[in-house]
DNA sequence: TTGTACGCGTTATCAC
DNA sequence: GTGATAACGCGTACAA
C-alpha cells in the first residue's frame, strides 16, 4: 500500500503538499495538484483512516449502545441515528448489550480510548455514576427520561405518557388494570411504575405487585401474558403495555380464545409501529426514530446540549 | 492524556518495557511490572486505539452492510454476526444503505483504508466485479446465494427453497400461484423468480408477469397486496412471499375482509418469525442468525472460506 | 530481561 | 505556494 511519502517522490513534491492536496487545501499550484493527483492514480493510493485519526485526535465513528437489535424500538432508533449520522458524515459503531454491564463498559471504553468520538445510551444498565466519569472523553447522550441534566437526554415524558394512557383506561370504564415493562430496573420503567402507582392512587385502587409484569418484550411474552390472564383468579380488565409487540401476541392470542375484547380484556400499548396499524391496536404513538435524530444533533452541537422531551400521541384504534 | 512515555518515565523503565506490562508479555521482572502498573495508576492511563490500530495495521472492527435495520431479516443477520462477533472480540461498523450503490462503496472504502478488517454484506447492490476488487484489501463475506467462489458466501439454497415451497403449493392443490420478492434485482431473488419459472413451466402455466410483486418487504406491503388481490380479474389462489411480515399483512388484511384461508387464497412466506408461529402462518424457516455467525467464522478462518449453503425447513401451519 | 530506535501514515507548524 | 520536520501514541526488531 503505497503512502503519501511515496506519492510525494513520485510527483516531485513533498509531503505537505500532498496532503494539502489530499484535504482541498488551497495554496497549490494546479501543475502540483495534477501531478499529485496523477501519482496517485498510478500507485493506486488511498489513505490510511487510522493513521488520520491518531493524527487529527477524532474519527467520525460514533457509538451506540442497545440491548438488542432484534427489539423494534432499539432499531428504530438506530434507523434515527443513521439517518441523522448520515447527513454529518458519521459512522456507527454498533455495540450489543443484552443490558450487560460489562459490555456497556467497554462502549465507554471505546469512547476513553479515541476511537469513537461519541457515544449513545439507546438503553442502559450501567449507572448514571460511572457513565458520568467518562463525560470528559466525549459526549454522551441517554435515550431516557432522565431527571439529571449533567448529561444530555432524549425520551418522551415517560410518566406523564404512562398516566395518559391510564386516564384514558379509566374513562373508558377500567380500574383493574394491569401493566409490563420491559425491564424493571431501567429509568423509563421506574417512571411508568411511578405514574401506575399515582394513578391507582388517586382512583382508590390497591397497587398489586402481581399485575405489574416485567420483562416483556415480544410477541411471544404478549402471548403468555394472556394464557396466564386466563388462569389469573383475580382478573384486570386492561392492560397498559411495553409495546406494539408485546400487545400483539396478547390480541392474537386473546381473539383465539375468543375472549372479547375491548369489553372483556382491553388493551393499550406503547410505540405505534406498523403492526399496531395493521391489528388495530390502541397505541401510544412515540417518535422513536425521531430521538435517534435529535441524539445525534446532540452530539453534533456542543453548546445547547439539554434534556428534551418529545411529544407523545394516543391512537384510539379498536383495542380499548 | 497520558501517553506511554509518560508511563516510562514515572515508572522509571523504557517504552518498551510499558507496551510488554500492556500487551501481557513475559519476560518483564514483577518489579517493574509492578511500577508500570502504579504509573498508569497514577495519571489515569488508557490506551489510544487508533494509535494501536495504525500500529499494528488491524483493528477489530467488522464491517457489515445492511439496507435496513428494522427488516427483520437483516436485523437477525447481525444479531448473529453480534453475538460471533463476541467470542473472536471484535466489533461492529454499521453501514445502512438503503440498497444505495454509492454507501456500499464507502463501506469499501472503509476496507481500503483499513478502518475495517472485513466486510459482511447481508444484501448488495453493487456489482460483483466492483466488490472483488477490494478483496485485497481484507476478506468480504456475502450473505447471498451466489454462483461465484472467489467470495465466500452464506446463505440457504433459495433456489431449492422456492421450489419446494411452490411444490408444497401445488401439493394442496394450487396452480394459480402468485409470488412476491423483497428487490427483483437482486441475487437471491433471481433465484426465487428462477424457480418460480422452472416449476410454472412443469405445470403448463404460463408466467404472468403482473403476478410476480416486486418491493414487498412489510407488514404494509402485505396490506396492500391482498387489497390488490381483491381487485384483480383474474385471481391467483396461493402466494409464496418475500417474508412473514408481508405474509401477517395479507393475512390480517384478508381476515378482516372474511377471504377463506386457506381454502380461497393461501399463503406460504419465509423466515419464520416469532409473527409467523403467532398468526399460524405457514412459512419456510432460515438460519438466519445461523447465517451471521457462519459469515463471522468466514472472516475468522483465513483457510476454508467457500460457499456454503445451510439447510431450510418446510413449516406446515394454518395458511397452505 | 531490558532499552534504543525506528516504523506505522497522516496532519500541523513554521520558516522560507 | 511550498517544504522540512515535529508531533500523534504505540509496537517491535535488534542490540545489549
């Protein structure tokens, strides 16, 4: 692989000019510029990225983090991410967590070793405390409703979104209602818990650990939830769910059964995907490629970094 | 940031000597070793990764080429190549094209610069000749069903897949039998619509191009298709399509309008998704994550790379 | 077992 | 406009 010393000699220039004329650099003469760009094409030269990046201190490689791919709502943010990425010339680096720690530690550790210039919380397990300790390598930024501001964040009001949805669960007649997170531990998760625990409150209802389900996620959990609402002696009549997914196995699941719904079961989920569309299933719509974007804009503006809320939006379909 | 030199001096020992402690070498006395450690310690030493990179000319990172991340297919394609990529230690450089010729050049080009190690294309727009010309650069896996061997590849036999689904069809009794494809142009689809020919011949029926749908990728698409459906003359009882998604759009959709499954229109599609075992759809399972891993393998073993082509299963449910 | 010195390929500074 | 030359931070012959 030829470098930019040989493409010097051969074009009877040095180093520097070849280089100016590598980055469009002006202060060159265009007989200079020719032969450079003719020595090039005969060594078939193309420059060395890593080289360039210990050189210039960055990379335009960005990081994410997610838990998992295969999870809708973690795509689309990526889709977000690369759609934005894009437009500033960014690269991704994907890496997968399955919410381990450790994993996470080494994202941050890309991030303290150069390679990434920033890094992208989709989900975290790690601590606000660690992750805060690398803020000084690079920006980072958490898909999250985050009460802190030392780090920026992107989510919707998760809580308020979650007392929505039960408002309108109440109206529509329902005060044994149910919920599933995806992972209890998370922030957003603490957030829906605490809006559930406000709303059962306020309506006189006990707050009964055994109608808070976690870890549900997909099509699959939405169909055990529903074999296990019908062995439930104590029955919700709604359920506020994680997601599109985990709504459409209950549905699917509860129409074979022939359980009626809304009137017997009801059913309200969150992200609003095409699958939501398609079964009819009341949803609350998130612009989740939407935070992908606006994460990387947080990465791109180093003044006005903030915690923004987007705005969320229920659809009444035909499962309330 | 502390560099190794610093490490040396405070710890009273050569460079050398610092990069042995780092990269685990024998022959270095506890003592010293000890003393590197205590530097480094000290001014809160990390490695630079680029400089390493340029260094030693690898960088672990693997390239891989998708046009999108929320088809389920490709996602499934990474998540296998994520979870092989874990043992060898390497990590994940996303490329999302969009099938845009001039994305999948860059991700070439990341090749070229030695950015990457290697390159995975899940899906490719750009010719074979273009691609084979920067093997050189580092090995290229492609996730396709390709005639060629001077690039490895993965992938079922979609040829053989494709006929046995149409033969499965007829078995039920079907002759009138339409097919979807996710990107006419593409290599794995040749081989479907090769099929599709070959088994549309030995039943004497002519090939209808307006019953081959090309872009037939979502949940929406499958909507529309069986919307479409309603709208013909002349109306194929069976389809064999791209993926489940688009097979869950055309089910829904034909339920709603009361259409008899599978009697009136029957439905087999590929990949076998948690949706399809859902809504009883009648579907041709892939390795898909098989396939990532298998690519990932590829990369690893600079010897046997070849073609090789993993087994499919028939899965028989509610829509044939 | 340890240190010196050079190479990796590029950018940036500064003098001309 | 142009060219030396010094970084950038690390790995590694080679010598000792």
């Amino acid at each position: 692989m030829a470098n930019i010393r040989e493409i010097a000699g051969l074009a009877g220039v040095s180093v520097s000019t070849v280089s100016r004329v590598l980055n469009n650099h002006p202060y060159v003469r265009d007989e200079k510029r020719q032969a450079v760009h003719q020595a090039m094409e005969r060594l078939d030269y193309h420059r060395n990225l890593p080289a360039i990046h210990l050189s210039k201190g960055t990379t335009n490689l960005l990081g994410v983090v997610l838990p998992s791919i295969e999870i809708p709502y973690f795509g689309n943010i990526v889709e977000g991410i690369a759609e934005e990425g894009l437009k500033h010339d960014l690269q991704l680096v994907l890496i997968q967590t399955n919410y381990n720690v450790e994993k996470e530690l080494e994202a941050l550790e890309l991030l303290r070793g150069s390679l990434i210039d920033g890094l992208i919380f989709t989900s975290r397990a790690a601590s606000l405390k660690i992750i805060k300790e690398y803020n000084p390598h690079g920006p980072i930024i958490l898909c999250e409703d985050s009460d802190q501001t030392d780090l920026p964040s992107v989510s919707i009001p998760h809580e308020k979104a979650f007392m929505d949805g039960l408002d309108y669960l109440l109206t529509k007649g329902h005060t044994k209602i149910a919920c599933t997170l995806g992972r209890k531990q998370g922030t957003n998760s603490h957030k829906r818990i605490k809006a559930y625990q406000t709303i059962m409150d306020k309506i006189n209802q006990p707050v009964r650990e055994q109608w808070i389900f976690d870890k549900c996620l997909t099509i699959e959990d939405g169909i055990h939830l529903t074999e296990n609402w019908c062995r439930m002696t104590e029955r919700p009549t709604a359920f506020l769910v994680t997601n599109d997914q985990v709504a459409a196995g209950m549905v699917l699941t509860a129409k074979e059964k022939g359980i009626h719904m809304p009137e017997e079961l009801a059913i309200l989920s969150f992200d609003n995907q095409q699958i939501a569309k398609a079964m009819h299933i009341s949803t609350i719509d998130i612009p989740i490629k939407q935070m992908g974007k606006k994460a990387v804009q947080f990465i791109q503006n180093t003044e006005k970094r903030s915690k923004v809320s987007l705005p969320f939006q229920l659809i009444e379909r035909a499962t309330v």
